[in-house]
C-alpha cells in the first residue's frame, strides 16, 4: 500500500496531527511517513507523551516503525492488524493520559476482541481535555453513535509530578449509528467543581465564589484529594443539557490567582453558553474522528479552530469522507457531506 506523506508542521503544527494520523494509519492499514513533527511548538520533535502513544500503537498493531526516538521530528509508520487485549502503558511524566487514550481507543473499536487500557501520567494538563471531559462529554456521545467503552479515572495526575491513572475498557464496534447534534436542548444542571491535592481548600472555595459571581447561581462541589496526589488544582465547570454536556477547565498554578483560574475558565464557559452552539471548541475537533468513521453526521458549534481544520484535513488524507462547514451568525455547521 502507498505510503502518505505527511507535513507535521501544517495547521496548528502540534501534535494532533500525529495522533490522527496514528489513530487512521491502525484502522485503515495504510502507513504513513510524518515529518516536521510539532515544528510549530517551542520545544519540537516527540515528547514522552507522543512517543507512549507512537509505542502503544505499535504494540496494539504489531507495525513496523522507525524515528520513534526523543525529539525525533521524522516517523515512519507501517501497521498491521489491531489486536485487542489487555494493554498498560506509563508516559513517566505529566504528560497527557488523555490524548494518549483518545489516540488508541478508536483503533480498539475495531480490534478482534474486547480490550483494557490503562495509560498513567497526567489526567489534568493545562494542554490537553481533563479526564472528566472524557467521561463526562466525550464518552456518552460514542455511546450514542454505537461504542462499547467505559472509562474510569483511577487517580488523579497534575502537571508537573504526574502519577494520575485512567482505564478504559472498550468492545468491538458492532455497527454505527449516526450522530446529528446540531441542538443541544434544554439546560439541566451548571456545576463547578474546585479540585485540589496538596493545595488548601479555601483556594477551590475562591474559585468556586467567583465562577458563581461571573455566571450566576450554579452547583458547587469541592474535591479534596489526598495530598499524595497533588500538588495541584483544577476548576472544572459543567454545563448539562439534554443532548450534551460540556466540561470547561481552567488550572492553578504558583503564582496564579485563584479569581483568574475562575476568570478564566467563566469567560470560556459564558462564550459557549451564550452562542447557542451544541458542541464547544474541543469536543467540536474530537468529534470530527468518529463521524468520519461513521461516514454521517453532523454538528454545530461556535469556534472552528486550527486543532479543527488540522483534524479535517488528515482525516480526508486517509479515508474517503470530506466534510463541508457553513457558517451564519457566529455559528457553524459542520456535516459529513453525502458522496
């Protein structure tokens, strides 16, 4: 089979190009040569995190690699057949369990049995969807289109110690069902939620008063986690609707004040609750992968984003979809156009 030749330093030039392209390379059997890897970010190449998720696939895949070295900005990926099992993988820093995860499932979808997947490092990144967008966002929406999966957030891992752990379980797909969000329905529930480990909990208790003075009466929760999982800290907001719901974040760190982490975090959840959109900017690009697969769908959001178009664009390199996107009013729609 022909080989796809790959820029990594196209669109946003990060590393969502070499996770889809992993992702597609193992469904589809077609092997690709990626270089320029990450060129746009301050430190290119790969990272612990994209070279776990390079490893993992070889092993679920059996493929044939080479450039899977540190800071290599070149890799060569032949795969072979996906094969389910019972599969750990340990990135050995904070970085993201999540990304790693959403890299690998979707080519467990199509193993020959059911799989378990356990990946540790980090699960709350300032770079990369917590695991509760995962569980909370992600996840039902597979299960609606089909997917037999569960996951399930063993410990939490915060930048920069890591040690957090997420497993997933996930069965063979047995057929699609298309997925049209272009509404996302009645609003149900606001929560925030103030997570910290080794961090005081008054400081979840600023964060939580200014997420409430910012967007008005919502739930409040505060997670204390042991110490031994921090130190770190989290805001988490949920916005429950009938056909979605969307988890924003935003992170603490020394030197950050607690009201920006709320700030920062009521500013992008007001943005999206006010557009009127079903999908916010990041589940918008992770949804692009399944329709793709499911070869229907549609979905309207409010921000197309560089992680968006980078996605569409190695998605339409390896299977034979093309999407169209229109837009009116601040609001996008974005479908698998019928061939």
């Amino acid at each position: 089979m022909e080989t796809l030749e790959l820029d990594g330093a196209r669109g946003e030039g990060g590393g969502q190009i070499l996770r889809t392209a992993l992702s597609l390379s193992m469904i589809t059997g077609t092997p690709f040569r990626i270089e320029r890897i990450r060129a746009g970010r301050k430190k290119p190449g790969l990272l612990r995190q994209h070279l776990t998720a390079v490893n993992a696939a070889t092993e679920i895949c059996g493929a044939e690699v080479s450039g899977a070295e540190p800071g290599s900005q070149t890799l060569h990926f032949k795969p072979g057949r996906i094969r389910g099992g019972d599969y750990r993988f340990a990135i050995g820093t904070a970085g993201s369990c999540t990304l790693v995860l959403q890299t690998l499932l979707p080519a467990l979808w199509f193993a020959d049995c059911e799989s378990m997947l356990q990946v540790s490092g980090g699960t709350h990144n300032p770079a990369a969807p917590p695991a509760d967008f995962l569980i909370r966002s992600w996840l039902p929406l597979l299960r609606t289109m089909g997917v037999d999966m569960d996951i399930e957030l063993l410990r939490h891992g915060f930048y920069p110690a890591g040690g957090g752990e997420i497993r997933a379980r996930v069965a063979p797909l047995a057929e699609w069902r298309p997925l049209h969000l272009e509404e996302r329905g009645a609003l149900l529930s606001t929560r925030a939620i103030g997570v910290v480990a080794g961090v005081p909990g008054d400081v979840a208790k600023r964060e939580l008063e200014r997420t409430s003075a910012q967007l008005g009466p919502l739930d409040e929760e505060i997670r204390m986690l042991p110490a031994r999982e921090g130190p770190g800290n989290v805001l988490l907001i949920e916005l429950a609707y009938q056909q979605v719901c969307e988890i924003v974040s935003a992170h603490g760190e020394r030197g950050r004040p607690a009201v920006a982490v709320a700030d920062s975090a009521a500013r992008e959840a007001r943005h999206y609750r006010d557009s009127g959109a079903a999908v916010g900017e990041h589940l918008a690009d992770q949804l692009l992968l399944p329709l793709a697969l499911a070869g229907q769908g549609s979905f309207t959001t409010h921000v197309l984003s560089p992680h968006l178009h980078t996605n569409r664009e190695v998605i339409e390199k390896f299977l034979p979809v093309s999407f169209g996107i229109s837009e009116n009013k601040g609001m996008a729609r974005v479908f698998v156009e019928e061939s």
